[in-house]
C-alpha cells in the first residue's frame, strides 16, 4: 500500500518502540488523573462501586465450555456400533 499519507515517523518506529511509548502514554495519563484525583477528592481513588458494571454476567466458569457429543470419542463409538448392528440386522432379514 501506498505511504503517501502515513507521517515519516511511522517508519522510523519498530513495534517495541511503539509499545514502549504507548506504555509511557498510558502511565502518563493515569498518573495525571490519580494526581487530580487527589486534588479534588479526600484522596482516596473511587471504589468498586464506580466502576461500570459488565455488560453479561458469567455463569459458568471461562474453563468449562459446552463440548459437543458428537465430536467425543464414546459418541462415535456408539455411532459405529449401531452402524454394524444395522448391517447385521440387514444381513440376517434379508
């Protein structure tokens, strides 16, 4: 793609580069807001009940996820047994 309107720094930058600044943004800005913080309140930070809350709540834990039967190795075993049982049925009826 073309670099006509990318700035001239962009390339002068590596990847470690950028996140380091990003990181030092980042810590600036919230060491500002703690300082205003401080300024305008009693000095503590706002609590828990600040925070905004989750948009869903977790009922089951992130490690349990719903697998699927039919990708267990019992759920294709009973899948060949009952196709070698037909085939036998088949067998014997016909």
């Amino acid at each position: 793609m073309s670099r006509r309107h990318h700035p001239a720094t962009a390339d002068a930058l590596t990847f470690e580069e950028r996140r380091a600044h990003a990181r030092r943004e980042r810590q600036r800005v919230n060491v500002r807001l703690r300082d205003l913080a401080m300024v305008a309140g009693d000095g503590d930070e706002p609590g828990a009940g600040w925070r905004p809350e989750r948009r869903h709540e977790f009922s089951t834990p992130s490690y349990r996820r719903e697998w699927r039967h039919w990708k267990q190795p019992f759920w294709k075993r009973r899948s060949a047994s009952r196709r070698e049982r037909a085939v036998l049925e088949r067998a014997v009826a016909g």
